[in-house]
C-alpha cells in the first residue's frame, strides 16, 4: 500500500451489528456488543497506520425511536465500554471527543463522556471521535442559531459570514473533514452522518456486518483508498 495516501481522516457508519445478531441467532443487543470488538480493532488500525482522526457513528438522533429495551441496552453498553476502555485509550495516546448533542443523554452517559474526554484531553497520537446523538441535519440547524444569534448581538457580520464561519459552528469544528468514508452492512446511504464534513469525502461501501469488519476489511478499505484521484471539482490535469 502507498503509506502516503494513507487518510488523515477516516469515518465510519458502523451497521449490520443487528442483522449480523439475526444471522447468529442471537438477540440485537448480541450485535451491538460485538460491534465493540470491532471498534477496538480500528482503532488499533487507525493507530497502526497513522490515521490521525478516526470518527465512529455509535447512536443517530433517529435512534432514540427504536424499541425501549435496545436504547437502554446500548447506552448501558456505552457506559461500560467507556469506562472499561478509558486507561487502554489512555495508554495508546487516544484523544476521545464525543460529537452530538448532549440534551437528551443521560446523567451516567454525560458522567462518562464528561470522564473519558477529560482523561484523555491532552493526548494527540490519534483523535477518536464518537458520534452519539448525533445528526447532520441537527447539527447544522444549531449552527444557523448559533451565527443568526451573533448577528443580532453585533459580534459578526452578515458579509463576514463564509463557509469557515459554518465549519466552526460544528460539533466538528478544528476537526479536518474526512477523507474516507466507509459504510459496513450493503447500504448506500449517508444517513445524516456527517453532512457538511463530506462534501468531498471519497466513499467505501462493503457487504459485511459491522461485527465482521476485521483488520483486513480495514486495510481492503485503505487499499481501495489509495487507488481514488481526489479532484476537487478540478480536472485530472489540474490536480
Ligand atoms: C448499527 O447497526 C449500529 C448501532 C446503532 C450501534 C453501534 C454501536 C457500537 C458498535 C458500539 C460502540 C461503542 C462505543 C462505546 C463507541 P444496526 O443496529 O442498525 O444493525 P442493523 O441495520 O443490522 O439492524
């Protein structure tokens, strides 16, 4: 692989931990544990080939609308994961920010969320960026409020307002955009992951479940990267 066209960013839409479940014959929730050791495994990755940013979509605003016992079951799953991994992502030199809105989680989620990104504010040898009640749509809503409100107090201008005024209004705001986006599962959807921050993202889609996205699938997936010419909306020549 051409370790120069290794991405500074990596993003992902983790799916198929319920399907994968069905397929076991197991509950959902069997899915959604075993996602975890997927997500250990990437982010050993990401540290293994210097991805400097790694973003994981753990829980959408839509999420909240599945059954009572699967919402309960993931948060609970979170917390325990969190503060299981926190000296591990400690050690590996693992910057930990959650991206979403914090309104509707509760207190003991905040309290790990709250302790993980305190812990481990300081390191800088790869920044893992959680999505949990996170949604692109939402997020630019807040952003629109958010600069209307400067407006009116006088703090900005109408003509002063440009793209990096938006970017910095983000939950990802000092983060750089990713350069690849992979979906796990067969689907090709954005699913309001993201929004803004991939206008230019290249895209990886596989068939396989979450639960079976192995170190190798990871590599595929930075090996197909390689491969992409960015354009930029500019021609071969240009770039
Ligand atoms: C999508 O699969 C997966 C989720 C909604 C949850 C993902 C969460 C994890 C992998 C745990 C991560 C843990 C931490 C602490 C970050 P799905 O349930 O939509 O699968 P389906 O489409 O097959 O039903």
């Amino acid at each position: 692989m051409d370790i120069t066209k290794i991405p500074r960013h990596v993003a992902i839409i983790m799916d198929g931990n319920g399907r994968w479940a069905k397929s076991q014959g197991k509950p959902r929730i069997e899915g959604h544990y075993q996602g975890v050791a997927s997500v250990r495994t990437a982010i050993q990755v990401a540290l293994d080939t210097n991805i400097k940013y790694l973003t994981i979509y753990a829980f959408s605003k839509e999420n909240w609308g599945r059954p009572k016992d699967e919402v309960d079951g993931l948060m609970e799953l979170f917390c325990k994961t969190i503060a299981l991994e926190i000296p591990n992502l400690y050690e590996q030199g693992v910057c930990v920010r959650f991206l979403g809105s914090r309104k509707e989680l509760n207190p003991e989620v905040l309290e790990s969320i709250a302790l993980s990104e305190r812990e481990t504010q300081n390191n800088n040898r790869l920044f893992l960026n959680v999505a949990l009640n996170y949604s692109g749509r939402a997020e630019l809503t807040e952003a629109v409020k958010q600069i209307v409100a400067d407006t009116e107090k006088g703090l900005v201008k109408l003509s002063e307002i440009d793209e990096n005024t938006v970017s910095s209004h983000l939950y990802t705001h000092g983060i750089p955009d990713p350069d690849l986006l992979i979906r796990t599962s067969g689907e090709y959807r954005i699913s309001n992951f993201l929004l803004w921050q991939s206008a230019y993202s290249e895209f990886y889609f596989t068939e396989k479940y979450w639960p079976d996205f192995t170190k190798e699938e990871f590599l595929k997936a930075l090996e197909h990267y390689s491969t992409r010419k960015r354009r930029y909306g500019l021609t071969d020549e240009q770039k």
